[in-house]
C-alpha cells in the first residue's frame, strides 16, 4: 500500500511531527523559509500527515501528493516498491518539495536495508550506486547499514532534484526533549550525530548538502 492511515500518534517522532504539521506548523515554515532563502510571499502548504487520519505516503503516492505523478515511472525504474514512507511532505509556491523525515531518540538512526528480494536489493544497490556516483562520492562504506534509511532519504533527494529536475529539500526535524524516548535535550547531541552519519556516508561537502537541512524543535513547544 502506497498510502498509510497512521492514526493519531501516541508517542515518540510520530506524534511530535502530526502535532508541529498541523498546530504548530509555524515552527517548522520559519526554519524552512530561513534554510531555503525564500521569498516573504512564498508559503508553505503541508500535504501530511494531515487530521484526522494523519496518512503518510510512499512509492507513487508521495509524488502525486507533491504534485508530481509525471515521475512515477522513472521512480518504478530508480527504487522498488515500499520506499521511503515520507513522515511529513510539503510543498513551497515557488514550486519546491519538502520530503521530511522525523527523529525523537538516537537509536531511531541505527537502520539496515530490510528488503529481502534479490530484484529489489539488486535495485537498491543500483540507485546507491548512481547516486554515489552522480554526487561524487567516494565513501568506502556502505549505505545498506547502519544508516540505511538516511542513505535512501538522501537517494529520493538525488531522484527528485538531480534526475527529475524538482526543486527539493529533505528536513530532517528532531525533537528534544522527549522524555519518555530518552532523547536528546540539546542540539549539539543531534548534531554530533548527524556528524558522524554525513562523514559514514560521504555526504561532507557533496553537492546535496546544502538540501539537506536540520531542524530542531522543543516538545514543550508541542504539550
């Protein structure tokens, strides 16, 4: 399935993200705006997760959401089926698309590819490798573990804005302060990391860096 009805998220990044997207948006606007530069008439619309169903979206459905159908096929060929389930998309007037994927605890990053087709990891390996390989990118390590789902976030950047000439920008929106996760309470904790993921995968001082942007956002800002 394409698209996913979460419901209303009870704890942890899901229900800090469906509370910023639909009370708090302004926290998240004020962050994209200064990162991308954008214009004082230029707005914000947030497709999801959006109440009461909250619904996140992958594969072809993430692209019809940003209004951009014209590139399923392309994607078919980039990425198997049961991509990247997106937990926040967004779209700018001025025609970008914001692919947002949230954290509330560090453990959340450590992840492994869990595609268990031959095809389908043939595919995977595929799209890293054109990424990799478009970017200049000469990391030695490889992006299947153990920031995997980072390194796909990164590849459906590549796609959209290198390959399908969609201005885009992946925000990566972690929360502090979560208590009940144990996350972090700072944002140099979130950076450390973030650190250590761009130098893992060779993303320091590549091309996409600068679409790649942090947010970080108080949950007491969310109660």
């Amino acid at each position: 399935m394409s698209t996913h009805k979460q419901g209303e998220g009870k704890r942890g990044s899901l229900k800090w993200i469906q509370r910023l997207i639909n009370y708090r948006p302004e926290i998240i606007d004020r962050e994209i705006s200064r990162s991308l530069r954008l214009k004082v008439n230029d707005t914000i619309e947030w497709v999801s997760p959006r109440r009461p169903d909250y619904k996140e979206y992958r594969d072809a459905d993430f692209l019809k959401a940003i209004g951009h159908s014209d590139c399923a096929a392309a994607l078919k060929e980039f990425w198997p089926r049961n991509g990247p389930q997106w937990d926040a998309l967004g779209t700018v007037s001025s025609g970008t698309a914001i692919l947002v994927e949230a954290k509330a605890h560090i453990a959340e990053v450590f992840t492994v590819i869990g595609a268990k087709h031959p095809k389908s990891r043939v595919k995977i390996d595929a799209a890293f490798h054109r990424t990799r390989t478009d970017l200049g990118i000469a990391s030695p390590y490889p992006w299947t573990a153990p920031f995997y789902q980072y390194a796909n976030r990164v590849a459906h950047l590549h796609f959209l804005q290198n390959m399908c000439g969609i201005p885009s920008v992946l925000a990566f929106v972690h929360f502090l302060g979560d208590e009940e996760m144990d996350g972090p309470r700072r944002p140099s904790e979130w950076e450390e990391m973030n650190r250590k993921i761009h130098e893992y995968l060779g993303l320091a001082g590549s091309q996409i860096q600068d679409r790649i942007v942090d947010i970080f956002v108080e949950v007491d800002d969310l109660k």
